[in-house]
C-alpha cells in the first residue's frame, strides 16, 4: 500500500468548485452567479447516449427492503464528483404533500424497513425532520447521507443532537484522511468542517462502541481508477482519522464513481470516456449480482416518481410498467414491482467492477486485480 499521501485523489482536483456557503434562505454568500449550475450543466456532455447499448447481464428486482428517497437538489456544496449536481442554487425540492405520500407508503407497506435519504444535502428540505420522526416512529431504519459541513450551516446547529436523538444512522462523505485533498475534491475548508463535524458526532456518541449511533465515512476515487480494496483504506482511515483528530467512525463504504454527470461530462472532455468503460467492464464480477442494490432497493426522486437505482434516477431512466412511461410514489401497490426487470445500461458495469460499489460499499472482499490502476 502507498504511503497515506494521497487517498487515490489526483486528477480531477483542478476542477474543483470552491464550497459556497449557503444559509437557509438559500443565497449565495460567495457571490457566484445565481445562473452557475445551470450554465454548468448547460455546458457538460451527456453521457446516456454512450451508455444505452450495452451487455451488462439482465436483472430482476426482488421485494423492496429499502426506500432511497431524494429530497432535493440543493446543497451547501458543490463536489465535481457530484452525480446529482446538486449546489447551492438548485431549487428542485420534495413537497410537503410528497413527504405525506412517502408516510403512508410506509404505512402500507411495513416490509419496507430502511429509509435512506439523500439530496442534495437532504437536510436543507424543510421537511427533512418531520419524515425522519415519522418513519422511526413506525420503526423504520432512516440513514442519513451527510456531508458533515451541513452541520454548520445556518439553522442547522441542532442538527446533529436531533439525528443522535432519533437514532438516525450517518452516512458521511469522506474522500480521504488528508485536508488538501478533501479541499481539492469538495472546496477550501471543507475538510476542517468535516473534522470538526466528526468530533460534534463522536461527541453525542456516534460511531462509539455500544452507542448505537452508527457513524459510516464513504470514500470515492478523484480519478478514472477503481477503488482501492476497502478494508485495507478503512484501517488505514481509522488510524489517521484517531491518531491526528481523535476520530472515531464503524465503517468505511468504497463507492465506484459511475460514468454519468459531472464525473462522465469529465471523462468525455477528457477523451477519458472509453478507457474507463473499458475498465469497468474488463472487472465486471458475476458474483456482484446478486448484491447490486437496486435488486432490493427503490430510489423515490424528489417528485415522487420511481427509479431502480439513484443513477437512473439521474440519468432520466424512471421504471416503466405496463405502458405507463412512469410511476408515483402514491400509485405504487404493494409487491408490485417484485421480479419486474431492472433498466440496465452501461454505467452498471460501475455497481460490479472488482470489489463491487453499492450505498452499502463493497459487495465482496475480492480485491480488485492488478490491473485495475490501484489507488493505494
Ligand atoms: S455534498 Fe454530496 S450532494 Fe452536495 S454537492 Fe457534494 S456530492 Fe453532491
Ligand atoms: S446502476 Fe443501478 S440499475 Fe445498474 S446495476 Fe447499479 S444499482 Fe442496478
């Protein structure tokens, strides 16, 4: 393994957007044009159209465990890697009248047992708390997926004892152990507030022993590369993290950066573009399958309409059924969906590469040969 330098990060820092700020009211405090993330996405490659013939194996879905519910677009920060590209300026948000949909599908169907949301930063909706009581109050798992500065932004300073309040599991971005890296991937300051977010987290006693409060760190490679072998980078993150900062956290999930958005509109303006399918597709395992989240998980997009994945979701690509081009939330029966055909395309050669990338991390120890262009 390299030495702890780099976390695989390298070639994508130049691109890095600063952190913006953003209060409640959603202004702009750096003063970057309101038009920002629309002339950005104005100018990035879609990929879709690279992606739809594929020989990526047919899949099935089985009974639906989990909800993945996107909140919204908007965010304090704005990552190159970002696969929604959220930023401090979208406006796209889930209504309150949606939020009430999402209750009385859990309501309806208790075999639905984790509720993972995500954004955007997902607390920035108005609405985020009242979801989160709701479904633990009807027993159901909430994951959080938090990028950690979000604990320091306006109106959110009793962000952190409500999540620890409820039991609410913490899903962190994490991208490495070393500040100039964080910065280069996710804005200046970045990484600081991440530690300090941390140390408020371990402090109420997440990612403690016997607390309960579960606290995971996710980690994605900055370049055209496979993740390293993810628990080899786990010992090695929670040996920097508590000897520099006194950090503790449960796991670390190693995700694939896939082919779409901003990472893929990269890749394209790269002339990246193929050689990283190529090695996708060159580590796809078979065994990876069986694990692929969207075999038992339904990702809800801030409307309400129905994806197979939170990639397919970003790519446009709802589940369709019976002729209908798309489905609600608020139409959906129970078992309705089980063994319906996933939408596949090329990007889920990213969900099986190697070691396998899922919301959970790694589907299987195997570590990724040597081919791969290792990160550590
Ligand atoms: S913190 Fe997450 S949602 Fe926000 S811009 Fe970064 S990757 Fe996207
Ligand atoms: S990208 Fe989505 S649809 Fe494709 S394998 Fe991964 S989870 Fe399944």
């Amino acid at each position: 393994m390299r030495a702890p330098t780099d976390c695989g990060q390298s070639e994508l820092a130049a691109q890095t957007k600063q952190t913006r700020k953003v209060g409640n009211d959603c202004k702009d405090s750096a003063g970057f044009p309101s038009k920002w993330h629309t002339s950005l996405k104005a100018s990035m490659h879609a990929t879709l159209q690279l992606l739809t013939k594929t020989n990526f194996p047919p899949l099935r879905r089985r009974a639906v465990e989990t909800l993945q519910v996107n909140l919204g677009y908007r965010c304090n920060q704005s990552c190159v890697h970002c696969h929604v590209n959220a930023g401090p300026n979208r406006t796209e948000e889930m209504s309150p009248e949606t939020v009430d949909m999402l209750i009385a599908h859990l309501d309806a169907n208790p075999e639905v047992r984790t509720l993972d949301l995500t954004g955007g930063a997902p607390e920035l909706n108005p609405h985020f708390c009242r979801l989160v009581v709701a479904a633990r109050a009807r027993g159901v798992k909430v994951i959080d997926r938090c990028n950690l500065t979000i604990l320091e932004e306006p109106g959110q300073e009793n962000l952190a004892e409500f999540l620890a309040a409820h039991h609410v599991e913490i899903v962190a971005s994490m991208p490495c152990y070393l500040e100039d890296n964080v910065d280069k991937q996710r804005g200046k300051g970045v990484f600081d507030a991440s530690i300090r977010g941390l140390q408020q987290l371990n402090a109420l006693g997440y990612g403690q022993p016997g607390s309960g409060l579960v606290l995971d760190l996710v980690y994605n490679p900055q370049g055209a590369n496979l993740p390293p072998p993810q628990e080899a980078l786990e010992a090695e993150y929670k040996r920097h993290l508590m000897s520099h900062f006194g950090v503790v956290f449960n796991q670390l999930f190693t995700l694939a950066n896939m082919p779409i958005q901003r990472f893929g509109s990269t890749l394209v303006s790269k002339g990246e573009f193929n050689t990283y399918m190529q090695l996708l597709r060159s580590a796809h395992r078979e065994a990876n399958l069986d694990n692929v989240m969207c075999r038992n998980t339904l990702s809800v997009d801030w409307q309400g309409y129905l994806y197979d994945c939170d990639f397919n979701q970003q790519l446009g690509l709802p589940i369709r059924q019976d002729g209908h081009p798309r489905i609600h939330i608020s139409a959906l029966e129970a078992n309705q969906l089980d063994d319906h055909a996933v939408r596949i395309a090329d990007h889920c050669f990213g969900c099986t590469a190697g070691q396998g990338s899922s919301c959970g991390g790694a589907l299987s120890n195997v570590p990724a040969s040597a081919d791969m262009r290792q990160s550590v």
